[in-house]
C-alpha cells in the first residue's frame, strides 16, 4: 500500500483548486490537508500543518509564490515545494528553480501530471513538465549556436557599422546617407560581411548583431 502524502495548496483561483481536488480525490495516497489563496495564507498554512509537499501557484495577490517559496524555505529548509503555474518562459522557471522549488509543472498539464510529479518531490527528487523541459532545451541549443557563430573581430569597423545600420532596419540608401558613402559601397560592405558571417538573409543578420551586442 503507498505512502499516504499530504499536500498543502496554494491557488487564488477556487474553481482550479475544485478540479485539482477532484483529480486528486482518484488517489488514495494524496490529500489536500490545507489550502491557501495567496502567498500569506500558505505561509500560515505551512507553519500549522505538516506537510510532504507544498504546492502553489507563482501569481497570487497580496504575496505570489515566489516571495512565499523563499519565506517558507526560512523556516522549513527542507520542504518539498511543486510550482503549479500557467507562466511558461525562462525567467519565471529559473527564478522558481532558484529561489528552491523541486518542481515546475504547467496548469496546462496539471491532470497529466500532478500526481507523478508530487509522488517524484516526496521521494526527495525534482520534476519538471516535459514541455518546460523542452523548452529549456531549445534554450540551451539556440545559446550554443550563438556561441559558435563567428566572432565580430573577423568584421572590419566600416562591416560592423553597416551590420549595425542594418540590424536597425536601415536600407542600403539610407546606411549611405548615415555613413555618406554610395550605395554601391554599401552593397559591396553587405556582401563582403555575408561572405564572412555565411549569413545571408536580413533577419540572419539583425540575430547575429543581437547576440553581439551590436543593437
């Protein structure tokens, strides 16, 4: 027979909170011991009740999650903390992560995935949503392709102004009145930097200009 887990919860939407209880009332082995609208009334909620995993959302009036996360980490340094939020992007995961939550999961995926991932943090692991997971991956494989990409110190100073000019969304005629020069020169410094970048298309460029700081 599994272990009985207890959660404390953590939403300011009650109509959520009513369909994750119900989901939840198909294991026996999770229950909701208390509940909590922002992240004051977890903090109170956390100091009453013991508990093998907190579960809480990240936008909550009067407190969010993160500030309550930190809170309860002062007091209770080893809890078991499942971030359950709609927030998909890098910053709210790694400030999460960061901040010491075990686990990331999206609303979106809460009935796929709220058991495992509350069964995973009570056995002292981490979970994250396969779709945060990928999403961080994608991340990490665009940050080595920027790393590889040639360096700016193959450009001369006149291609990395023009490179500038053009990632700014200046066409060829008005890169040579900035920098008064032809317009045949400037296509020649285009062609030239291309060549060197193996950059072809106009958004190639304003990307690699990004990554170097350019704009």
């Amino acid at each position: 027979m599994e272990q009985q887990l207890d959660i404390i919860l953590a939403d300011d939407h009650e109509i959520f909170r009513e369909g994750l209880k119900s989901l939840i009332g198909k294991d026996s082995a999770i229950q909701i011991v208390a509940e909590a609208r922002d992240g004051e009334e977890l903090i109170d909620a956390v100091r009453a009740k013991p508990c093998d995993v907190i579960v809480t959302d990240l936008s909550m009036p009067n407190m969010d999650g993160l500030s309550a996360i930190r809170n309860i980490l002062k007091f209770r340094s080893r809890a078991r903390i499942l971030v359950l939020t709609m927030l998909k992007d890098h910053e709210h995961f790694r400030h999460a992560m960061n901040s010491g939550a075990s686990g990331y999961i999206l609303k979106d995926d809460a009935y796929d995935q709220f058991v495992l991932a509350v069964k995973t943090l009570a056995k002292g692991k981490k979970y994250v949503s396969p779709s945060v997971s990928q999403m961080e991956t994608d991340r990490y494989l665009r940050a080595m392709d920027d790393t590889d990409a040639p360096s700016l110190n193959i450009l001369t100073k006149r291609e990395q102004e023009i490179l500038r000019l053009v990632a700014a969304g200046l066409a060829n005629k008005n890169i040579a009145n900035e920098l008064n020069i032809s317009v045949r020169t400037v296509e020649t410094h285009r062609n030239n930097l291309t060549n060197k970048l193996g950059i072809k298309a106009t958004a190639g460029l304003v990307k690699y200009a990004m990554t170097k700081g350019l704009v």
